[in-house]
C-alpha cells in the first residue's frame, strides 16, 4: 500500500563530512541485492574498458519486498545532506520508484569555542513513488514535527549531540571489525538499536506508522511528539478506503449547529488517552458528550462558544476519535449503507455487545428506509427503548447505516409558471429569459434569495396575501381551492422565495435556519403535495465518510 512508509532514514551533516546515522528497517543485503542487479547476464562475455560504465546498470527499483534496497549508506547520505540554504524548507527526491521526503533541519552547536558551529540533520522518510501529494504532505508534517522536537531538546540538554556521537563511534567500530573479520556480517544498525533512545524512537514511528497510523512518542523522555496519519487511521470500517486531509476539511467546512457527534471509542476509554497537557476544554466537551445532543446544545452544557466546540469536533474527527452524525430522535430515517461490510468479527462483538440478538437480521430491518419511531413500540418497556437506541448508535459506529433526510422540489402545476414582467413578447427570449429596461437578460425563476433577503420584514401577512392574488403572482393556482388558512400560503410562499423548496436544503435544516417544528414542515408538505415533491437522501456532510457515496 503506498500509504505505509518503506524505510525512516537520519543522517547529518557538519565540519566532520556527511554520515548516515541510523536507518530502520536496515537489511543487511543491501550491498549484495546491489551486486545482483549489475551482475551480468553472461559471465563469459567480454567487458571492454571504454564500455565499463555503461555495462553496469542502474536497477530501475529500490523496493523489494516492501523494504527500500539497491541504495548504499554513502549514496544516501550525499542525496540528503543538503545546502544550508535548503534547511528549513521541503525535501523532496525521487530515485526511480521510491520518494524521498523529508525537512532539514539546521542547529548551532551549544559550544561557543567552535568555529564551524552550524549542524545539519534531516529525519527522511522513503515512500512509493506513486504516493499521492495528500500522503507526502502528510509525512513532510511528520518530519517538520520531528525535527522541531529534537532542536528543542538539543538546545535544552544537548541530547541530539549525545545519540549522535554514540551512533558515529557504533558505526566506527563496525567498520573496524569488518576489517579484521572478513566474514563478520553484524549491522552496527542492530547495536545502535540498544544503545540509543533516538533510534528505538525512530523505530517506533516507523512501526507506528505502518500498523496504527497514530504516533505518540516522548522524545528524551521530555517532548511529546503526535500525529496522525488519516488515510490510515480512518480505513477502520473499510480496508482500501482513502480518507484524505482534503475530504475531512470539506466535511468540517459543512458542519452546522444543528449536527451531532458520536464517539467512535468509549467516553472513559477517551478521557484516559488524553495527554497530561490536553485542552481543559476538550475534556469538558467529552464529559459531557451525548449522541443525542446537537453541537449547538453540546456548547450551551459545556459552557463554551460554538466556534470552540466545532474546532475540537474537527480534531476528534481528524483523529478517528468520532464522526458526525445528526443527533439520535424519533424522526431519524436510517437505511443499510451501501458500503457495509459484515465481517465475523462484527457479528462477534455485536453478539458480546447484545447477547441474544442477530446483527443480520436487525440490519435486515433497515433494508428499507425506516425511521425508529417506526421500530418503536409503546407497549414495549423502557428498557427495550433504549436498548434500540444502543444498537442504533453501534451500528453508526461502524457506518453500517446511513441516515436519510427529506429534500424538496418545488415542481409547477400543470399549467406552468406565469412570467413576472410580461410587456410584451418582443422582450422575451425563446430561452425563457426577459430582457430588463437596460437589455440585459434575466432568467425567469420563481424565487431567489434576492427577492426577500432572509430576515427582511417583506414577509409580512399583507405583502405576501398580495403577492398571491395578484395575477402575475407566483403561483399558479387559486387560492380559492384550497380550503386552508392563509398562514400555511404565507409559510408556503415564504420558504420558496427564500429558496429551501430547490432541493439542495432539507427539513432539518430548515427547522433550525427558520425556527420552524416540523409538524408546521410536515403540515405544508402534506397541504401542497400536488405541487412539492420530496425525496431522501443523505446529508453531504456526513457521506463523506462513506466511501462509495464520497467517491461520486
């Protein structure tokens, strides 16, 4: 998978030359795969002196078996020990099909008595040429972060010059015995292992990375160092799927008041991973989490703004910590996600989780859209009640169900929409637009947002009474048919011009942007079902999180 990382690479550069200190995993074949790769193909062909270069080729690939091979300490360390004046910025190579990535980082020596007091060091990771950009970004943030934490301990107590001189004298030493020994086939790499704390670190983040996706480490037992790789880390529901940063943005971009949060992990299991130095705000927003609360209502119970609780929403979604959901009711309509995998392991933990009960056969519920006032039966005990709202909330953790909303379309009678301004048809146009007083062309529309602007006192009972029954009115039907008060066709006439009858808003946005109830919502719909049209579909902001539906 291009995701994972192939090798994590340290090397440095000062007055003594450039050195590669320290690379995981370190195949001690690497020479001989060398050697194997310019091998020829006859050996009892001829070599030529003048051809002596172009007989030995390059290999055209650096992994083998998932590890980066076929390129020497030497070369490796010369490709990374950049100029000065690329400290501090993105380092990006690529050598056949492997990509370099990584950000040197510059130091001064603590020493005041050294001349050449500069040192450069750089943390490289090797990914697959074919990573995309969002996943080399990602790794250039984790060498940017590294490389910030180990100046820091560098100034502070010197730690980085300390691991630095016992790798140098480990790889001196090997280098020694391989001279007396002939056959002495010891990688300094695995002695470095147990005496330097960088090294197991760097181990760690390699082994981190291409399990979990989720890094915590202290550097010298004193800095933490986190992160999160999200195209790991959110591939829990569905092997293969890509989450990248982008995708979780334009999900937060869409977040309203009106959403909720569910907690992918337990609410202890949650506050206990939390570091020492967390925000004392997001512990309190977790303390009082519910998957039934909105965002809105989340920030009133946890005494903090609602722009505080969308960005700790963002970070618990960044790192797999919860997903967005719409708060649990009785109007909610799930149905089976599209993308549902049902592996034994899930039937197993919903056996655990609800002895007695069948995860296919309660999702066989839900093949069809099925609210859960639906499932609920009054005769049933409390305890019945709230166990459906468990089994609910464990199938969304899981992105076994989908939740549908209700969007409406506004669609003209039979005899069509009657044109505002009608002067003349010399003003009119065959495409259905009408030229203003300066010649301009408008297009003829039922309502616009900038008819009445939300919020304008236009929407009073006069203006709109006049609207109606004025013949070139928007509507084209007579009041007289319908046998209702007038307020239903003043709530009519209002949210078309404001624009929500258009299909691309539905009834639980509505309520919460007019501070409608949804009886009113329903009450209309039901009023003027010749001329609105209703469907269910999914809220675009949470479907992102379903591969299938995010991918169209």
């Amino acid at each position: 998978m291009e995701i994972n990382p192939l090798s994590i690479i340290l090397v440095k550069s000062d007055s003594k030359g450039d050195r590669m200190l320290f690379r995981y995993p370190h195949t001690t074949n690497h020479e001989r795969d060398l050697n194997q790769c310019t091998k020829r193909k006859n050996p009892y062909s001829l070599i030529i002196n003048e051809d002596l270069l172009q007989s030995l080729p390059f290999p055209t690939s650096n992994i083998t078996n998932g590890n980066l091979t076929g390129l020497s300490d030497e070369v490796l360390s010369t490709l990374f020990a950049v100029k000065p004046e690329l400290c501090e910025l993105k380092f990006e190579l690529k050598v056949n099909n492997v990509r370099f990535v990584g950000h040197p980082t510059l130091l001064s020596s603590r020493g005041t008595k050294e001349t050449n007091s500069s040192m450069l060091f750089n943390v490289v990771f090797a990914l697959q040429a074919q990573a995309t950009h969002s996943v080399v970004k990602c790794y250039y943030d984790l060498s940017r972060r590294l490389g910030i934490a180990l100046r820091h301990e560098e100034k502070r107590c010197g730690y980085l010059s300390e691991e630095i001189k016992m790798m140098v004298s480990t790889h001196d030493e090997a280098a020694a015995r391989s001279e007396e020994e002939s056959d002495g086939d010891e990688s300094p790499y695995e002695v470095i292992l147990q005496k330097c704390s960088l090294a197991r670190d760097l181990k760690s983040v390699f082994n981190s990375l291409s399990t979990t996706g989720v890094i915590n480490i202290m550097i010298n037992k004193w800095i933490q160092v986190s992160f999160c790789l999200p195209q790991k880390v959110h591939q829990s529901h569905k092997k293969g799927f890509i989450m990248n940063p982008e995708m979780i943005d334009r999900c937060l971009k869409s977040l309203r008041p009106y959403h909720g949060l569910l907690l992918l992990i337990e609410q202890l299991e949650l506050l206990e991973s939390l570091p020492s130095d967390s925000s004392p705000a997001l512990k309190r927003m977790i303390q009082m989490y519910n998957p039934l609360k909105s965002l809105q209502t989340l920030a009133a119970d946890s005494d903090l703004t609602l722009s505080q609780v969308f960005q700790l929403t963002g970070h618990l979604v960044y790192w797999a910590k919860a997903t967005i959901i719409y708060p649990l009711c009785e109007s909610n309509v799930y149905v089976v996600s599209p993308d549902a995998i049902i592996t034994n392991q899930l039937l197993e933990m919903f056996s655990e989780q609800f002895p007695g009960l069948c995860l296919l056969q309660v999702l066989s519920d839900f093949s069809l859209p099925t609210s859960i006032s639906q499932k609920l039966n009054p005769l049933n005990q409390p305890q019945q009640q709230t166990q459906l709202v468990k089994i609910i909330i464990w199938m969304l953790k899981y992105h076994l169900l989908l939740q549908l909303h209700t969007y409406v379309q506004y669609m003209p009678t039979v005899h069509g929409r009657i044109i505002k301004d009608s002067k003349s048809s010399d003003t009119s146009s065959p495409t259905g637009t009408v030229e203003n007083e300066n010649g301009h062309q408008q297009e003829d529309s039922s309502w616009s947002l900038s008819d009445t602007p939300k919020g304008t006192p236009s929407d009073s009972k006069t203006d709109m009474s006049l609207s109606i029954h004025k013949e070139d009115g928007i509507y084209d039907f007579q009041p007289e048919n319908y046998s209702m008060p007038s307020d239903d066709i003043i709530l009519l006439d209002k949210l078309c011009r404001l624009g929500y009858f258009r299909g691309a808003h539905h009834l639980e946005e509505i309520m919460y942007l007019e501070n409608i109830r949804r009886s009113q919502l329903l009450q209309i719909l039901d009023k003027f079902r010749d001329i609105l049209i209703t469907c269910e579909s999914e809220d675009p902001a949470i479907a992102l999180f379903y591969s299938q539906l995010s991918s169209q």
